[in-house]
C-alpha cells in the first residue's frame, strides 16, 4: 500500500508527497529539502530558513512512523515545525 505524508503548504493547502521508492532525504540548502526517489524523480519542499537539520530530521522522522502505521491509514498529516512555502517535483 502506498503512503502519502499531507503537508500544509502557504496559500497552497494541503499537498500529498509519496512516500513509496524513497531513496534519498537531504537538505538541499537552507531553504530547501530534497526528497529523491529510487528512478531519479526528485520532490522538493522549500521552507523558511533552517540552519540545522530540523527540517530534514522531522520528515524521516514522520516517513519512519507513517510507513508503521497499517496498511489501511493512507495519508498521514505532517506539520513541520517551520513553514513549508512549496513544493515541486522534478
């Protein structure tokens, strides 16, 4: 069954970011996290500035417990702790 993370994003709502083939979660800049899937398809959140590693270490966190929740909860909501502005796939 696949997983969705559903993150609030600035005047967008809420948006979905799969957690299925996941292959890689790194910070992309201070301002930016890049998920990138098993294929070479990449997500990427941008977010207020983040100096640490808090944003990155939350969403392997939150992917880590919605991939150990059952087969039947689907989407999991995830709301981290610095404002997501966007997010794009590549």
């Amino acid at each position: 069954m696949e997983k969705f993370l559903s993150i609030p994003v600035t005047s967008e709502g809420d948006q979905l970011v799969s957690l299925k083939n996941i292959a890689l979660i790194e910070k992309g800049s201070a301002t930016t996290l890049v998920i990138t899937y098993q294929g070479g398809k990449a997500v990427t959140l941008t977010h207020a500035s983040d100096s640490a590693f808090v944003i990155r270490n939350e969403f392997q966190v939150q992917v880590k417990n919605a991939l150990a929740t059952t087969w039947d909860r689907v989407v999991v909501d995830y709301a981290p702790s610095l404002a997501v502005s966007g997010i794009a796939v590549a």
